[in-house]
C-alpha cells in the first residue's frame, strides 16, 4: 500500500468518525433546540399579562401604603427605626418614610 493511498484511507476513516459524531449530536441539538422555544413561549408574558401585573403591583403599594399612614394616625412608628412602638408626637422618620414623591 502507498504512502498516499494510507493516508487517504486514514482521511476516510477520520470523516467516518466525525459523521458518526456529528449523527450521535443531532438528537441532543434538536432536544435543546425544543427546550430553547419552550422556555422563551413560557418567559415571554403577553402585553396585557405583563400590563395587568403592574396594575396590581402599584394597586398593592398604594394599598399598603395606606395601612402604613392609618397605623401612623392610629399613633404608632412606621418607620423602621420605631417600628410598631407608640408615637410620642410627630417622628420626621415616618413622615419621611410616608412622604409620596
């Protein structure tokens, strides 16, 4: 056998291998291309869903901070300083902490 006839069967069998790899990876590559589209379908909220959960958020901080303003009214600290202790007067923390800006 040549010189150039073994290194061409030595070349075949290199491709041999590499298509043989190439063949074990394509199920692998189709899985993660399936996976990659599931995950961006269930990452991806519609425009509503995403106005609808900020529309809730900024109901729920309005909320809360109401009850932080009653609490401070019904003469107890808000601010995180005094906590739940009775209000002696006015605290510039919590009118700070309730302040809307």
């Amino acid at each position: 056998m040549s010189q150039l006839t073994q290194a061409l069967t030595e070349v075949e069998e290199k491709l041999r291998s590499l298509l043989e790899e190439v063949n074990h990876l394509i199920p692998y590559v189709k899985a993660l291309e399936e996976e990659n589209i599931k995950l961006k379908r269930e990452s991806t909220f519609p425009e509503k869903e995403t106005e609808r959960v900020i529309a809730n958020a900024e109901h729920i901080q309005g909320v809360a901070h109401d009850n932080l303003e009653r609490l401070y009214h019904e003469g107890f600290h808000v601010c995180h300083l005094h906590f739940g202790q009775p209000l002696e007067g006015d605290c510039l923390f919590c009118m700070g902490f309730l302040r809307k800006d």
